[in-house]
C-alpha cells in the first residue's frame, strides 16, 4: 500500500464511528500548499461552513497557505463560522492525517475559538 491508501484506509475508521454517531463533523484537508476545513452535518449530506487559504482574505493575510500559521487562522475562521451557524460541538474527522503540525494547529485554534470537540 502507498501512503495515500494507507491515509484514506485510517480516515474510513474515523469516518464510520462519526457516522454511527450521526454527529456534527469537522473534516480538516490539507495540500502541500493549502489547508481546507469543512463543518458537515450529521446527514453527511450539506456543507454547514468551511474556509481555506484559498479564499482571498485569508490569503492576504498570510504569505504562504501551507504553513501552521495559516492552519491557526483557518481554525479561527471556521470556529466563527461555525459559531454563526448555530454550532457549538462537531466530531474531529483529520482525514486520516496524522495529528500533527497543521491539523493539529488548526484544531487548537478551532478549540480556541470556542469549538468543542
């Protein structure tokens, strides 16, 4: 197996027992070059918020997206999103990324945003 099936295979775990649950999910993406996060429902079936380094603000905030300066203000952002949106507690999904460096940065400042987990 590559590292990429070896990545999807641990996020298909993580992604049954939320399921299971019927919980709120926080799914976190990250490139070489960006950082993505998305609040998805329970349903699994609508986006409830998102933000990225892709977007313009965010880009003219920070110089390069693929850093965990970048994943903190990610995490800033959907926890204010998500806030907006009526939620308060979402279920982890890292997509079967280590937690470590960006996914880790970024779920510390959703946390701090005041995201329960």
């Amino acid at each position: 197996m590559n590292k990429k099936q070896v990545r999807l295979r641990r996020a298909r775990k993580t992604r049954a027992k939320i399921a299971e649950l019927k919980a709120v999910r926080l799914t976190v993406f990250r490139s070489n070059s960006h950082i993505y996060a998305q609040v998805i429902s329970g349903c699994r079936s609508r986006v409830l918020a998102s933000a990225s380094t892709v977007e313009p603000d965010v880009r003219s905030q920070v110089k390069h997206g693929g850093n965990t300066a970048a994943a903190e203000l990610v995490g800033k952002l959907i926890a204010e999103r998500a806030k907006a949106a009526g939620i308060e507690s979402v279920s982890f999904d890292r997509a079967g990324f280590l937690y470590h460096g960006r996914v880790k940065a970024l779920a510390d400042a959703a946390r701090e945003g005041g995201l329960k987990f």
